[in-house]
C-alpha cells in the first residue's frame, strides 16, 4: 500500500538513498538540486544547492552525517563534479574535480577515507577523502561506466 508520495523536485529523479535510521530520504535529480525528505511526515527538510548539473548519484555515508553526490549533463551542460555535504547543517563541505565526462556512480569506502567514482569519461576514480586528491585511476573501459 502506497504510504506517501513525495513531491518537490521539478524535473526528473535520478537517485535516492535512505539514512541507516530509516528517518530521511536523500533525493538527486535533473534539476539541479539534492533534497532532503523526513520520511515519517513526508515534508521536505531542506534542498541543497550548489550542483551546475543534473545530480546523477547520491550515497549516504556510513557516519549517518555526511551525503557523496555527483552530477551528469543534459543539453551540453556538464558539471562534472563530486560534492561532499554535511546532511545534519546541510552545507557543501568540499568539491572533487578530475572527471572529464558525467559522473554515473559514487561510493564510499566502510572506513570512511575514500569515495570512489565512475563516469562517462570511461573510468573510475578512488580518491582519498583527506586530501582530495585521486589516488587510483582504472582505465581501460571501452564505454561509460554507469554502475559501482
């Protein structure tokens, strides 16, 4: 049976990840924009901006305080970047760039100190969340990768 529907984004979603307490939903989408829902009473908390993109990816990290997302590109609009936010002040915390293409998929590692990324560019990026910087690149990829 259909609980709620959540309605605030104005163009299409493209990803969703739920808090480990079940409490709030994290919403990407073509819009621009990242949103966050509480899902008991299904209003939306806040909407985070900051993306020059449609938002491809989010994951939620494992501290239950910090969201990963990354973004596409639609008519020639490519931002191409990783943004780090914290979910509790809602505030960017800092930007990856590196990727030459959309970013397709983010995740992070269980100890919390990399975030790996794939991207139309044909790669996967790991990068170290201390520094910022790309510690590994995996090439090879004949095509997009679109999946983590």
């Amino acid at each position: 049976k259909l609980e709620r529907t959540l309605r605030g984004h104005t163009f299409p979603l493209n990803a969703v990840a739920v808090t480990s307490d079940g409490k709030r939903i994290v919403s990407g989408s073509d819009d621009w924009s990242i949103k966050i829902w509480n899902l008991e009473t299904g209003t939306e908390e806040c909407t985070l901006e900051g993306h020059r993109g449609p938002v491809r990816a989010v994951v939620l990290m494992s501290d239950g305080r910090h969201i990963v997302s990354g973004t596409g590109g639609v008519d020639g609009v490519v931002d191409k970047t990783i943004k780090v936010w914290n979910l509790n002040t809602a505030e960017e915390e800092f930007t990856l760039k590196g990727h030459t293409s959309s970013i397709c998929a983010v995740a992070v590692t269980s100890d919390r100190t990399r975030i790996i990324s794939s991207s139309e560019d044909k790669t996967i990026k790991v990068w170290n969340l201390r520094t910022g910087q790309v510690e590994h690149i995996l090439e090879g990829y004949t095509a997009a990768v679109f999946a983590l």
